[in-house]
C-alpha cells in the first residue's frame, strides 16, 4: 500500500509539474499576442499591459524550478519520467526567454509610437509575429498532446520564419539609406525583428525538447536556417 500511495503521489506531482508549464506556456502565447498588437495598432495600453505579465510568467518559471528540484531530490526519477522532469527545466526556460522577447517588442513599441515608421515595415513585423505566434501556439497544442510529428512540422518551419526576417532586415535597411528620417523607427524595428526571429530559435527549442521527451532524442538532422545566406562570406545584409 505504501509503495502504491508514493506511486499515487508522484504521478500527481508530474501532473501538476506539467498543468503548471501549460500555464506559463498559455500566459507566454497571450504576451506575444499583446506584444504584436501593441506594435500593429501603437496601443501603449496594451504594451504595458504585456510588460505588466511578465511577472507573473517568471513566477511560474520559478515555481516549475522548484517543483523539478523537488521531484529530482526526493523522487530520483528514472525513465521517460526523468526525460519529462529534465525537459520541463529546458521548456519553461526557453518560455521565459520568449516571454523577455516578447517585453522586449513591447517597449519598443511604446517608443514606436514618438516615431515615424514605414507601414510597411510595421506589416512586416507583423507578418513575422504571426508566424511565430503560430508556431509557439502549435508547439504548445504539441507539447500537451506529447505529439512529436507536430512538433517536428513546427520545427520545419522555422526556416520560413528565417527567410522573413532575412527580408524584413534588408527591407528596414534600405528604408534607412533612402530617408535618413526613418532610421530612428526602423533601428527600433530592427531589434524588433530580432526579438520575435529569436523567440521562433526558442520554439523550434521547445519542439526538439517534445521529441527529447517522448522518444529520448531530439530530431536528427540539422536545423535548417532560411538566414544563413546573411551569414555568408561577402554577402550583403
């Protein structure tokens, strides 16, 4: 009976280790919305309402630290049931950093709203965040049905993510060598692309950790980068 009830007792403990990351992954889906529209519709209402929630994120993160340490200290799991402890470090982790992009996008939007941009630019900002934001809400729908084939069509995809914003860096450049009056907008746009192209490198992070979790490795080839060419020996930015 006692070897039932410890048995009872760390499964709910793995429940309520994964409820928790579903939380903080929902809070994170709901940030990144916030962050986009602040930008999309310079509402600074919005922005700080993103900057605002970002507390409560790292508060989920620190409870899910601590109820991994715990879990590894008292329960000294074995199996998929050590993959699962161990991932759900990597994934809340990398949720916490998207969450930072995301106030990141949010700050710089409030300042966005003192500048002139380019709408075109600000649609393509927009464009990208769509594309991660969907990916992050796939990558979570993964992460709770432990389905590694979705994840690894998230994990695709990141490079259509690269390849926008490869664009959108050369498309902000070029707005800035033709009207120097825009260049204050766009470096803030810049660091935005940035921001949201780095939380896409975190979801395609969590996708690995989906498959990490389920069959004990991630995906075996190399991650394709669609802004290796930025990268490459004389090429032009």
């Amino acid at each position: 009976m006692a070897s039932e009830h410890m048995v009872k007792r760390f499964d709910d403990e793995l429940i309520l280790l994964n409820r928790t990351l579903s939380e903080m992954g929902g809070l994170v889906e709901i940030q990144l919305a916030q962050a986009l529209t602040a930008v999309r519709d310079r509402d600074t209402e919005v922005a700080e309402q993103a900057i605002a929630d970002d507390a409560r994120i790292d508060a989920h993160d620190a409870a899910i630290q601590e109820q991994t340490v715990k879990l590894l200290a008292l329960r000294q799991p074995m199996a998929i049931d050590l993959r699962v402890v161990l991932s759900s470090i990597k994934i809340a982790a990398a949720l916490e950093r998207i969450a930072d992009y995301a106030k990141n996008t949010a700050k710089r939007s409030i300042v966005l709203t003192q500048a002139t941009a380019p709408s075109a630019a600000v649609n393509g900002i927009d464009r990208l965040g769509r594309l991660v934001r969907t990916a992050l809400k796939d990558v979570l729908d993964a992460f709770a049905q432990g389905d590694v084939a979705k994840a690894r069509a998230v994990w695709e995809r990141d490079e259509e993510i690269d390849q926008v914003y490869t664009g959108l860096f050369r498309e902000l450049l070029t707005y800035m060598m033709e009207d120097p009056r825009t260049i204050t907008a766009c470096t803030h746009l810049l660091f935005m692309a940035k921001n949201i192209e780095r939380a896409g490198d975190h979801v395609t992070n969590i996708a690995e950790l989906v498959s990490f979790r389920a069959t004990g490795h991630g995906f075996d080839e190399a991650r394709p980068k669609g802004s290796a060419a930025m990268y490459a020996t004389g090429a032009t930015p």
